[in-house]
C-alpha cells in the first residue's frame, strides 16, 4: 500500500556534483549541485539546475564554461561546504586543503584532487520556476590513471562517487553491482 | 595524474528511471530513462531526456502526463526489460510479473510493485541534439508504508534504488551513508 505525500522534489539516485568556474575576478569557484544528470548523448551534454542570482550561474554565462567534478567519498566534508556558502562572499579554495588546475579544454577550473571531471561549454539554458536549467557540452573527461578500467572507461567502485539523499539530506556511497545492463532484462524479451 | 578520454556522456551517479505513460491505445507502457534528475524545487519537477520519436514521448505529449517509477535493486531484471525493446512493438506488461494501476493524480500509469513513484504533468521540454529534455511538475510522490522514515519521507535504504553505470553498462545498489549534507562542510565554514 502506497502513501501519498503530495507534491515534492525527491529521487533517487541524485548526484553529487561539483561545479567549477572562474569569477570576473579569475578566481576559482565551486558550487555543490544535486539537481541535474546527463541529457544528450550525441552530443554529449549533462543538465545542471541552478537557482537564479547564484555566482555560479553568473560565471557560466560570463565564460560560456564549466566542469562537473565528481567527489569521491573522502571528500563529502569539501564538496559539502561548497554548498554551504556563495562564492560571492568567499574564496571558498582558501578555505579546504584541494588542488585547483584551469581546464585544458575550457574556461573553467578543475578540482585535481577529485578522480572525475566533466569539462563543458555553455550550449544552452531552460528556466523552470526558481530554477534555471543550464545544458553543457562535454568536451572531455578526465580521469585519475588509477580509476580506470582495462578499456580506459571510468570505473565507479575506484572513483567512489557521492550519492545524494534529499529526503534525509545525507550522503551515500555507491553499492554493490546486481546486474548488468542490457542483459539482465533479456530473459523477458525471449518469453 | 588524470587521462583525457575526450567527449563522452558519463557520469556517477545515473539514476534508473522507469517511466510509465498510456499509448494511444490505452495500454500501459514503461521504459527505461537513464538521462535525467531533479531540475527544480518550487514547483517540484524531473527532467527525463528521450529520444526523438521514442513511444514514451508521444505517449506524453498526447497525455501531458507520465510517472517516475522507482525500481528497488530486486526489480533489476524488468528495470532492464523496459530498456530493451520499444512499446510501439510489445506490451511490456504482458512479458513482466507487475502490477500496473492508474495514477490517481495523473493521467498514467503506476508500476504498484515498485516502492517510489513520481506523479508528473508535463511543462516544458527543450531539444538537444538527438535528444529531447522532457520537464514534468511532480505533483505527487507516492511510497510503499513499509519504506518511509518516521517522518513519512522516503527512506533510501528500504527503497533500495537502482544506480545506473552507463561506462560499464551495469546496475549497482546504494550503499553506506557517510555524512549528513548541510552539516559535514561546517568545518570549513568555521575556518
């Protein structure tokens, strides 16, 4: 039996995803943001949800660029204090121990530190209500040597992603494989 | 040291969307979104990313309506299923052991097995490339009792939701909690 709770914005799973980019200032920023997810494939672009007035917002428009840096777990402690001031009011890289590189492919820099990035140039935007929904194209992934597989893809267990809860408002880390894609629904087709 | 793998569409965590709309004929259809998330807060909404000419997406645009439904890890195999083929050929439900109702909030259907599901009319959707970006207002979520919290919101862990891999092509579960959001950056913020 099923329980209605109305009108709400929760799901799962709902990413971690560290925004990066530059200030008029030159100044590297990060921003944590949870709504969002990949939307294209050809071309490959992902879908990022800001509120207006936010800092980032202002910088992507500003250098048609951003990344997406995905945390592994040893970092929730950083990527959560990126959601928890604007950039307006603080430096926020004077304030945790990571490493900042600019982007080789984009007006926007990289968290080092963390195992995955996302390098985007601005293609488009969409509003919805408080939100603006604002589209890059992937130009490049990055990923650290060691959280490869065999076939140079990123491999999820090594990079340890952070899982957002917005019902609770924690963090998970990502579990164990159940099955594979593309496969394990192949028993039905046959029937 | 990091490894430029150049454009792609991956990203961690992919969510496992199944998303549930009547056809013309009035069957009860479910396929599998991998592209999507959460894109906005007041109003609620989900954004889903299909295909052009995918079934789903006339079914919505005839409707103005779909559901997000939720597998739990156990539903992995039909999760999969609803991915593999396109309902203008099959009636999924027809192949798949699930109870299908309607929604009482909108004009779709409701996989009743699963624990979570998002009640969504359409608002808005926005092309890129060979994609669609569907917006719904999610007007009402909907939880099996046995998997909310004590504040009757959506537990995770009894939900057992689905991650998508889309670099492995396998389905993973969501394990530990390792911080409270909101609360494991204060440290930084107190610098």
């Amino acid at each position: 039996m099923k329980k209605n709770l109305g009108a709400g914005a929760v799901a799962f799973p709902t990413p971690v995803y560290i925004v990066g980019t530059y200030g008029k200032d030159g100044e590297a920023n990060a921003m944590n943001v949870a709504w969002g997810g990949l939307c294209s494939s050809e071309p490959p672009c992902v879908m990022i949800a800001l509120r207006k007035g936010r800092y980032t917002y202002d910088n992507i428009k500003e250098r048609r660029a951003f990344t997406v840096n995905i945390p592994s777990a040893q970092y929730a402690k950083e990527a959560d204090f990126f959601g928890l001031i604007s950039g307006k009011k603080t430096r926020k890289f004077d304030a945790v121990n990571l490493t900042v590189k600019k982007s080789e492919t984009v007006d926007a820099p990289i968290i080092d530190d963390f195992p995955f990035v996302l390098e985007c140039r601005y293609v488009k935007e969409m509003e919805i209500g408080e939100h603006i929904m604002v589209v890059g194209e992937i130009l490049n992934m990055a990923v650290e040597e060691n959280c490869l597989t065999s076939k140079n893809t990123p491999e999820i267990n090594k990079i340890d992603p952070l899982i957002f809860d917005p019902a609770e408002s924690t963090y998970h880390k990502v579990g164990n494989e159940v099955e594979k894609a593309f496969s394990a629904g192949l028993a039905y087709l046959q029937k």
